[in-house]
C-alpha cells in the first residue's frame, strides 16, 4: 500500500483548483460579452502605473504581475500581485494582496485581501477581505468580511453588514438592508425578488 501524505493532497487540489479557473476563463476557451479594441499584449509586469512594460493606455490579453500596482485599460487572464486598476474592463481571475479596481465592468473571479471596487458591473464571484463596492449590480457572488455594497444584487451578499437597493437573491450577514425590499432590514438572513430592471 503507498502512503500519500496530507500536504501532496493540499497540493495537488490546489494545482487541480488553478488549472480548473484558468481553463474556465481562458479567453480561448470562452469569449467575453464585450468586444475590444485597441493594442493587445500578453505579458504585463508593473511597478506603478507609469513604470510598467505595457503603457497603461494598453490592454493585456494573458498574465498581468502587479509589483506593487499595475494599471492597464482592459485585462483579459490573470491578474495577480498587490493592487490593480482597469479603466475599461476586466475578464478573468483576479488574485491581489491589497486589491483592484475596475472602473467599467467585470467577469470572473476576483479575490482580494482588502478591497475590490467595481465602477458599473461584475458578474461571478468577487471577495475582498474588508470591503467590496460594486456601483451598479452584482450578478453572482458579492463577498467580504466587513461590508458588501451595491446598488442591485442578482444572487448573493456575504458580509458582517450588506447592503443594496434592489435584491434578488439572499443576504447573509449580521446585517442585512434591502432597501426598495419587502422588508427593507433584516438581521442573519434576507431573502427578496424585487430587482427592477434597469
């Protein structure tokens, strides 16, 4: 009989965990909703936004390193470092010490450590450590520990405190505020379907 120990089986999930979100949002395997244009790289590895290998003007189909903060208009694949901001859009998985911002929209996984701020709209799963802003509506996953905002949510909010206008899904958290909801607070668990369309 072999013997496998504990830690090659942590391991080996987590490759197998890596390879899974890689081959689920590689833009080969699955073409975004949004249509780009502009100068595409593979490659970005950033020190700060005006001392980086592709200028921030650019968009990066494939890995991006963030060392300390790396800032580019559309980021297709991997992101992964300390902090990162997009000015048009994001699509991929996301993996930051201190957080990103995307000031348009959002698909995919994106886990942070202390925040996350999306500008208009994410859809899938995104988590940060103390607080998670997504300005108009979260379609997916909404996660922190401290505090989950939105506007609207289609889905789910996990946090100590989570709050939007417009939900259709549930809310777990010690507090839980639901504005234009049938009952517009709650504490442990909300559940609501009045999402307006807008």
């Amino acid at each position: 009989m072999i013997y496998v120990d504990k830690k090659f089986h942590t391991v080996l999930f987590f490759l197998f965990f890596i390879f899974l979100c890689l081959n689920l949002l590689n833009p080969l395997y699955a073409e975004p909703s949004y249509r780009y244009a502009g100068d595409k790289n593979n490659v970005q590895l950033g020190i700060y936004p005006g001392l980086q290998i592709v200028d921030k003007r650019q968009n990066v189909y494939g890995f991006r390193f963030n060392f300390p903060i790396a800032e580019n208009s559309t980021m297709i694949g991997v992101d992964m470092g300390g902090a990162s901001r997009n000015t048009d859009y994001f699509y991929g998985l996301g993996l930051n010490l201190l957080g990103i911002v995307n000031d348009k929209n959002a698909e995919g996984v994106s886990l942070n450590c202390i925040f996350s701020f999306t500008g208009k709209n994410f859809h899938g799963f995104t988590f940060a450590g103390l607080f998670n802003k997504v300005f108009h509506r979260i379609t997916g996953v909404q996660a922190s520990i401290i505090s989950s905002w939105t506007e609207q949510v289609s889905g789910a909010q996990f946090s100590l405190v989570n709050y939007c206008e417009d939900l259709n899904g549930v809310q777990i958290g010690i507090l839980n505020f639901n504005n234009n909801g049938t009952i517009p607070f709650t504490v442990l668990f909300n559940y609501d379907n009045n999402l307006k369309s807008k």
